[in-house]
C-alpha cells in the first residue's frame, strides 16, 4: 500500500478534490437562492425624520416599522425628536431627509424656501373642547374659563373657533387662560381651577374616563385641517426621487395596514407607549383612524387656503401657487402602483 504518492498523482488528486468542493459550493449556492426565506435582500438605507414629540397620531410609522413594510422598500426610518424650530434648518441643510410638521413647512415655502409637502397623514383638527360635566353646551360656558396652551397659539384659534357657532366671544363673555402643556390643562380641568379645557388625544379619552362633557370637536366645525403629513426639500425631490417614492410607497402601505389592522397595530403603541393604559391607547387610536387620510391624499383646495393663511400672515403680496408649496406627484404615483398591485 502506498502511503505516499508522486507529484504527478497528487496534482491530479488535488485538482479533482477542487472540482468536487465547487460542484458542491454551487449547489448549495442555487439552493440557498431558491428559498424564498433566502431571497436575496435590497440593500437596506436609512433616511432622518425630524417629528416635533413622539405622538399616537404618528401610530403608522410605528406598524410600518415593525411589521417590515419599510424596509421591503429598502428603508430603516430613524425619527428623531427635534424643536419645531431646528427641524427646517435640519432639513434644508440634508441633516434630515424628511419631517412630519406641516404649517412650519407650509409658511417656509410661502416665504421662498425651498421645501415641499409631499403628503397628508392627519386630515382632521386634534382639537376638543372638553367641560365639567355640569356644562351642556357651549352657550353655558358664558361667564367661565377656558384654559388654552398661549394666546396666538392653535389652541387659542381653536378656543376662539369653538364658541363662535353659539354667539360666544372670547374676552367678551368667556375667560381664557393660558396654561401650557395639554397636560396641565387636563389636570386644570379635573382640579377645578377652570370649567373647561382644550385638549387633544389620549387627554381627551382621559377626560371622558373621567366624566368630562366633550362640547365640541374642531374636526366636525372645521372640516378638513390638516394638522401633520410627511414634507422635504426641493434638492431631495430633484436628487432621489427614487427614494421618495419609496418612502411614500411604504408609508401609504402602513397607513392601510394600520386601519385594516387595528389589534395588531395597538399592541405596537402598547409597546410604544408604556406609560398609557390599554383602553386610554386604543381610544386614542380610534381617535386618529378616524382623522387620518385614506392614502396620503388631500384636496388641492384645502392646501392652497392654507397657503393664502399664511400668505396673508407673512404680508406676502404676490400670489403663492400650489406648486411652490407642495409636490404631490410622486404620492400620486405611489397610490397609483399600489393600486396595481405593484
């Protein structure tokens, strides 16, 4: 027996062992490729999202994330808390990609900057207006107070707006006090120190738990108000439009996922929001399934009068169009795939 072979033999050996080792290499390489838990994955990128606080009303984005449906899309969001007043700077200067907050962004591009709105996410006014349980109506808050969070401030409009239907004036007949944060205002309200309140979710969930009177709510009196969507700078649509219909893809595709799938969307905010109670969460959630945007979409009309707002606020003269504010083409054509079945 030979233990020990020639040159020749073992270069002949060696060359089959390596034809072995790669037939087999290629096999498990084209098994591996037709496993569809092996499919080969998009590469993955991350976009900056500036929001304002981390809110129920951004309750979407939260499923989307968890249920996998933006990085199917090739995307990992990353939210990042910011003042309202750093997030525009942010955005203009690429540090973030996009950003919740819609009438900062409405009035920058009124005033010349260059950023757009790209979609809508809630339709509806946030805005209740809650009282004892002993005020039935608007009409008997004559006399009383309202607390508001600062004058000049959208609670302070809403407040103003609320009264306006039953004859009531601010100043006139009712008190308003500015109190701050939804928070203090609740407490206000169950303390007794004022007999009604503007409040927003889950405060107003809290409130009916409590045996507060819900007098009015703004989204019913005002109509369509659009209080958040998603927006970005004019560099960003010029420079990756393919990234921006994706994310627009995948953030519709969470918004429908989310109402058809609303347990299953709850126990994410549950996670989420630890500090909230079950009920108060999934009362909140009602709340803004009920506000939110079917797609992503909202008239054109709707922009353009916030537009001419806050035109008329800046003492902007010349006319401000739709187009120098908003963008809703790739949305659009995001909808439309979806609808496809793209």
């Amino acid at each position: 027996m030979e233990f020990f072979a020639s040159g020749d033999k073992v270069a002949t050996i060696a060359a089959m062992i390596a034809r072995v080792v790669l037939l087999i290499l290629f096999i498990f390489a084209a098994f591996a490729v037709t496993q569809p838990g092996n499919a080969a994955q998009p590469a993955v990128e991350t976009i900056r999202i500036g929001i304002p606080g981390k809110l129920v009303d951004f309750a979407p984005f939260f499923v989307g994330i968890k249920s996998g449906i933006y990085r199917s899309e090739g995307l990992e969001p990353q939210f990042i808390v910011m003042r309202s007043g750093i997030i525009i700077p942010a955005l203009l200067s690429g540090e973030l990609d996009y950003t919740t907050i819609y009438g900062s962004t409405i009035r920058s591009a009124v005033s010349g900057l260059p950023l757009k709105i790209i979609a809508t996410l809630i339709t509806k006014q946030s805005f209740f207006l809650y009282a004892h349980p002993d005020i039935k109506r608007v009409q008997d808050l004559k006399g009383k107070r309202i607390a508001i969070s600062g004058f000049a401030s959208s609670t302070d409009k809403a407040a103003r707006e609320a009264l306006k239907p039953a004859g009531l004036e601010a100043l006139r007949d009712v008190t308003l006090m500015a109190m701050g944060d939804t928070s203090v205002r609740f407490q206000a309200l169950l303390s007794g120190a004022i007999e009604a309140a503007i409040l927003t979710p889950p405060y107003t969930v809290m409130a009916e738990q409590k045996g507060m009177r819900n007098l009015v709510w703004l989204g019913d009196l005002l109509g369509d108000t659009p209080s958040n969507g998603l927006s970005t700078s004019a560099k960003k649509l010029k420079e990756r439009p393919d990234q921006v219909q994706r994310f627009l893809r995948a953030s519709v595709r969470s918004m429908i996922y989310t109402r058809e799938h609303k347990q299953e969307a709850l126990l994410v905010l549950m996670k989420e929001f630890p500090g909230l109670e079950r009920n108060t969460l999934a009362g909140t959630l009602d709340f803004y399934l009920k506000a939110m945007s079917l797609d992503g979409r909202i008239g054109d009309a709707v922009v353009q009068d916030l537009i001419n707002e806050q035109r008329e606020l800046l003492g902007v003269k010349t006319e401000v169009a739709l187009s120098q504010v908003a963008d809703f083409g790739p949305l659009n054509r995001a909808v439309k795939e979806l609808a496809a079945g793209k």
